[in-house]
C-alpha cells in the first residue's frame, strides 16, 4: 500500500513539473508571439505615395513624417463633422503631418460639390470652399429621413457660394452650370507624341485614352468605322485625335493647322538663298503633305516619334552638312 501511494507521489509530482514546464514555456510563446506580430520590422512598407496624386489637394509639407489620406465625401455629414478636428490635429502637429484629400463621392450631389471645390481649387480657394461645403451642406445635401420640403437648387446655391469666395463667374459657370464634372484619376500616363491614358475612379468603363489611332488601337478594340473615319479625315487634311474607353471610340477630335500668313514667303525666301526646307511632323501623311503644299516645302517626313526627329536631323546633318530646325 505505502509502495502504490509513493508511486501515485512520485506521478502527481511529475504532473505538476511537467505543468508548471508547458505554462512557462506557453507563456514565453506568447510573449514572443506578441512582439513579433507587434513589429513592422517584417511586414511590407506601404509607399504613402501610392495613395497620392500629383493633383491631389495637399497641406503640409512633402517631407513631414506622417501622411494622411482622407477619402472624403463634401455631402457626407460625418466628414463634415469630422473635418474641425483634422483641422485642430494639423494645428497641433504643424509641420510634421501631411494631409492630403481624395474622393469617394456616394451621394447624389457629391460629384457637383467636388466639381465646386476642383474648380474653386483652380483659383487658389480649394480649402476655403471645402469648408464653405461642410459649413453650409444642411443647405444643399442630401437630407435623411422623411422629406422636409422640395429639394435645394444645387446651382443657385454654389453660384452663391461662389460669390461669397470671390471666385471668377465665368470659370464656375464653364465648370458646373454646363455639367462639365472633374472626374477624379488615377494611373495616369502621357505616352510622348502618342497620346495618354488614365483610370478614372468614378466612371465604370474607368479606362481613358486620347491620342493618335494606332496608340487607341493598343489600348482598345476599334471599330471598323472609325478607321475609315480617321482615314477620310486625314486624306482631306485633318489631323484626328480619338478618345476612348473599353467600351469603345467615344468621340474623334479634327484639327487642322492654322498656316502663318508669313509661312509662304520665308520659305520662298529660303529657297531663293539656297536653303532646303524639309518638313518634321509627328501628323499623319494626308495632313502633311496637304499643309506643306500649301507654303512651297516639298520633303515631308511625317508621321515621327520625338525620338525620330533626332534621328532625321543626324541624317539631314550628313546629307546637308549645317542644319537648322525651328
């Protein structure tokens, strides 16, 4: 009997340092779990630069510290709420806090009120009119709840706004009363004597372009139709710029150059000194050739990347020895 109980002793004992071993060692786990997931030293740094655009409306210097985005929307009321203690915070920690506003327009006036503030930002006045926004938006925003009344006229009242900012009438009037709305973008890219494209952030077809033909081409499917509307205008002289999005050409812009009226005679005058005059142009062919015909030059090289430009000049500098381009 006394054998069994310093067996079943020895057992409990053995229990218990094996217990006390496991919750020592669970413990120092945790611990270290704790500090390894409280550290950034192993998670991928997030570059604020990514959530900034060139555009976007910024306070604070480029080199503070600590940058804030704020996705925002001028007829949200918790934004507008929030806005005087963003306000106090940059106040407090001036110089080493950068704030930087975007859109997230997701109420019925939304896109009107950034177009406001965009427009009002073009003159110099795009903090004063955000705050205008939140200070008067029971006056134009959306309300929530049973209807108070008919809806506010959205137009009389930033037209009033704008008065009250001392803002150029014109340039509001261009902006919001003929419904042009600033989109917001974002990746964009001028692709140098092609064209360029962006990703708008509002619109469901988001991806924009404008250029030349073969660079639209690159980005999205053309129909048959343009092409042959693109070819008839540059065969009657007209440069033509496309603008489109997935779901196709949206639009095709016709530009014709205007010819100096001394153009003909300087060139004539080169000529009689004994002076080539050999047209570069980025233009289509048609277009070209229509405009050099029109002042005497008959060498076009057209259709030319800036890149081969430079390339034609080191060719005319070997055929012509000194050579000017103007």
């Amino acid at each position: 009997m006394r054998k069994e109980i310093k067996i079943l002793g020895a057992i409990v004992v053995v229990v218990i340092i094996a217990a006390m071993v496991g919750a020592n060692y669970y413990r120092n786990s945790i611990q270290s779990e704790r500090v390894t997931t409280g550290s950034n030293s192993n998670k991928p740094k997030i570059n604020p630069e990514q959530l900034v655009r060139s555009d976007s409306p910024t306070l604070g210097s480029a080199d503070a510290k600590v940058t804030v985005v704020e996705f925002y929307d001028p007829e949200c009321e918790s934004c507008a709420a929030f806005s005087p203690i963003v306000k106090k915070i940059l106040k407090e920690y001036e110089g080493k806090i950068r704030f930087v506003v975007r859109y997230m327009p997701l109420h019925p006036n939304s896109l009107s009120a950034a177009t406001f503030t965009e427009a009002a930002g073009e003159q110099g006045k795009y903090w004063q009119a955000q705050e205008m926004l939140f200070q008067k938006q029971p006056e134009w925003g959306t309300k929530h709840g049973p209807s108070a009344g008919a809806p506010a006229d959205i137009n009389a009242l930033f037209k009033k706004y704008a008065a009250e900012l001392g803002l150029d009438k014109n340039k509001m009037d261009a902006a919001h009363f003929e419904k042009i709305e600033i989109h917001a973008v974002e990746n964009f890219q001028a692709v140098m004597g092609k064209g360029a494209k962006a990703d708008c952030v509002v619109c469901y077809d988001k991806h924009h372009c404008i250029g030349k033909l073969p660079f639209i081409s690159e980005e999205h499917d053309v129909q048959d139709e343009i092409v042959k509307m693109v070819e008839a205008l540059q065969l009657d002289g007209k440069t033509s710029i496309v603008i489109s999005n997935h779901g196709g050409v949206e639009g095709i812009i016709a530009l014709t150059d205007e010819i100096k009226t001394e153009s003909k005679a300087v060139v004539a005058e080169l000529k009689s000194l004994g002076v080539a005059t050999i047209m570069l142009t980025g233009d289509n062919h048609a277009p070209a050739l229509s405009v050099a015909k029109e002042v005497g030059i008959t060498e076009v090289k057209a259709e030319l990347l800036p890149e081969h430009k430079a390339d034609a000049i080191k060719e005319l500098l070997q055929k012509y020895g000194a050579t000017a381009m103007v």
